[in-house]
C-alpha cells in the first residue's frame, strides 16, 4: 500500500469545487478499526487502461459540442427535477471532474454510463483525456483567476493498502490531486472545509459537517473564478429600476446598463455576451422572448440544440443596448434522482456498482450521495463562482451510520451562462428569477 503525505501540488486561484466522498468500508464489507484490515491485496486492474489516458487524442470541435449537449441535458433535468422558481445554477464542469475521478475507477455498464452522460459513444479514453485537457485550460487561463484543484483522504483505519495503487497514481498525475492517508477523526472535516474555502477563493465554506465512522475516502475537486469584465460598468451605468419576479411582483435593484455590437435571437430568446479580461471568457445572457414564464419554465424547454441555434445566432450587426441586475445567489441539491433519470443508474445500487477499480471487489462501493453546491456575485467589477461536487461512496454491507437598435432588457427573469469565448462552452449555467 502507497502510504503518503500531503502531496506538494501549485493549485492556482480560480472557479470550481467539485468533492467526493467515499464512504466506507472494508473489502470484506465490514467495517473495522484495524489500521491493517488488508495487507498484501491483490492487484486490482481497472477497466480503462489508465496509461493510454495520456496519450489518447481526441476531436476537440465534436467533444466540445458533446460538453455543450451535456450541460444543458443535465441543466434541464435539474430545474425538472427542482422545479422550484428559485435562483438555480450549477456548474457542469465541477460535475464532470468529480464523476469522472470516479470513472477512472469504474468498469463495466458503471464506467459506460457515466461516460454516456458526458460524451455518449466517445469511449471512456476520449472523455478522461477531454477532462484532463479541460482541466489544464483552466488551470492555464491568463487574465483572469481560474483554477481547478484535487485532494483526496483516505481512510488509514479502514482502507489499509487496499486502494489501487495505479488508480492513485493516475488521479495524482492526471487530476493533479493531492493525496493523503490519515486517521479519519472530528478534525477531519474541518480540514476537509478548510482546503474547500481555500480552493474557492473563500466562496464556499463547508462541504460536509461530518464524517460516518465507516467512511472510505473523500476526493475533492475544487474550482473557483474571480473574473473583472473586459470593460468593466461605470458609475453612471450602475442604476436603480424595478426588476419583475417570476411571480410577477416587482422589487428595486440594481441595474447594469450598457451599449454593445454583439447580439443573439432565436424564436426561442435574445440575449447578449459580455467578456472578461483577456478575452478567453465571458458572460452570456439568455432572456425568454415569452415574457410570461420564469427562466426555470424556459430552460426546461430549451435543449442543447436551441442553445447551438442561439449561440450560432449571433451578429454584429446591431447596436445593442443591454441591461441586467447586479445579484448574487447560492444553490445547493442532491444530484442523485437527476443523474439516474439521465441514465446514470448503476453506482448508486450496490448490486449493480462497479467500482473495483478504486478498491474492493464488484458491488463493495456503491455512490449513496451526490451533492452540488455552487456560489456566484455578478457586479459592475466584474463575476466571481464557484462550485462544489460531493460524491458519497458507501460499502455494501458496512454498518453504515447514516445599426439597427435591438434591446436585451433582463428586467424580468433570464437565464445565463459563464462560457468560454473560444468553444461556447459553458463552465457555469444559471437563472435568475429574482435579485
């Protein structure tokens, strides 16, 4: 067993935060306090062949328009799922980076399902090295802060040497996660919140309040943005107005008010984009051309096909004035019934999970929970998000403890994306039905 200590890793400021958790269990499926529960486990293969990862190539233009499919399939689903009329966003790449750690030690229709959830018939190689790439993008953005870091914990007491040595290796080398074995006790939540507000520029404070004594391993990937705009709003386009509710009632905020040259309308919605320094990133708004739904109503009619149809949309043409509030929202759900209605069904039953890559036999680890998070402040300076991605991994049978003008008036609910410039590809997805 690769026994090691806080791994010295350069994690960059920036936007997301995705963590796992891997409740626990013993091979055997019962818990023990045995510091020394497995010794010289048998060599555990996992379904892909982890070192091809590194060198599989894949089409960049085909798998950004399976991420944007993505997005939006599981957007949709959300809002169906919590169709409530609150304020939602979540961030699809936080989402995929903690699944896709999971994926890296999954096998059978386990692994396949959740590699169709991001890139359905691509094959597991191509999404773990599309993750891979999409991670060093944001690691390797320059004008604004970016970052997208890992840590693992894993259970000295219950896991021993059992964990894979060449799954270890490979989130170390491609996800760049730290790794560390310790005793899980009351001070480990704490540290685990502590590296999360570290890792999302102090946006988000806790991920978990405590730990089951049967816990296995808890895998965090965290990212967070801090974007100022390319041109940032002055004083003078900083405003007071009525903004309408989804309810129809109305409220005063703040408005952001501007003229711009770029401009987005489908039958479906007009919008506008707005960029952040640099230019790799920018805001995108979304505004429903019926103005008698809220943003949630709309996006659950609106798919990735109409997103394609709406971003292909865009001309120059016009001069556009715009107009949205300043706000700042926080949402957080279990992702479990949104993932198994978009067929990820397997790892949440343990006698259909295939995890056996991470550790154990067939049907040791199952997913019990996964939790999303997620934080964002639009203002005149400028955006800053982050987001969060818990997966639970429990052990079955452990004894678990529980020049023509055009207008974009976002005066009334929208919906909005925090997008790459280059691909259109949104690395958070939001709406806002009220300020």
């Amino acid at each position: 067993m690769k026994i090691c200590t806080t791994k010295d890793i350069k994690i960059m400021t920036g936007i997301m935060a995705a963590t796992m958790f891997m409740g626990g269990c013993s091979v055997t499926g019962k818990v023990n306090t045995n510091t020394n529960v497995v010794k010289n486990a048998p060599e555990v293969k996992t379904e892909i062949n982890l070192k091809e990862v590194s060198n599989t190539e894949f089409n960049q233009d085909q798998m950004d328009q399976e991420y944007r499919r993505y997005c939006f399939d599981i957007f949709s689903q959300t809002i169906r799922d919590y169709g409530t009329e609150n304020n939602i966003m979540i961030s699809p790449a936080s989402i995929m980076m903690a699944l896709d750690m999971v994926a890296a030690g999954a096998k059978g229709d386990s692994l396949k399902q959740l590699t169709d959830l991001f890139a359905a018939g691509q094959g597991p190689l191509t999404q773990q090295a599309y993750a891979s790439a999409l991670m060093d993008k944001i690691n390797g953005a320059k004008e604004v802060e970016f970052s997208c870091a890992n840590a693992v914990w894993s259970n000295k007491a219950i896991l021993g040497d059992s964990v894979n040595l060449e799954y270890i290796d490979y989130i170390e080398d491609t996800f760049k996660a730290e790794y560390r074995v310790s005793e899980f006790n009351e001070k480990t939540p704490v540290e685990i919140n502590d590296w999360v507000y570290d890792h999302t520029d102090h946006m988000i404070e806790k991920v978990i309040d405590s730990l089951d004594p049967s816990t296995v391993m808890v895998l965090v990937n965290a990212i967070s943005f801090d974007g100022k705009w390319a041109e940032p709003y002055e004083e003078h386009q900083v405003n007071d107005g009525e903004f309408t509710k989804y309810d129809g009632s109305k409220e005063t905020v703040k408005f952001l008010s501007e003229t711009g040259s770029n401009y987005f309308e489908t039958e479906k919605a007009t919008g506008f984009m707005k960029y952040y320094e640099g230019g790799e990133y920018a805001f995108v708004a979304i505004l429903p051309t019926d103005e008698s739904i809220s943003a949630n109503e709309f996006i659950k009619g609106f798919s990735s096909d109409d997103y394609e149809k709406f971003i292909n949309s865009v001309s120059y043409d016009y001069i556009v004035t715009t107009k949205m509030p300043e706000f700042e929202s926080d949402f957080s759900f279990l992702l479990n019934d949104t993932l198994e209605n978009l067929g990820v069904k397997d790892i949440f039953h343990s006698e259909l999970s295939d995890l056996s890559g991470i550790a154990g036999e067939k049907g040791d680890l199952y997913a019990s929970k996964v939790i999303h998070k997620t934080h964002i402040e639009v203002s005149a300076a400028g955006t800053r998000a982050a987001a969060v991605t818990a997966v639970t991994l429990d052990c079955a049978g452990a004894m678990l403890m529980e020049q023509e003008f055009r207008e974009v008036m976002c005066d009334r609910p929208f919906a909005y994306a925090i997008v790459d410039a280059e691909t259109m590809a949104p690395v958070f997805i939001g709406t806002v039905n009220e300020v």
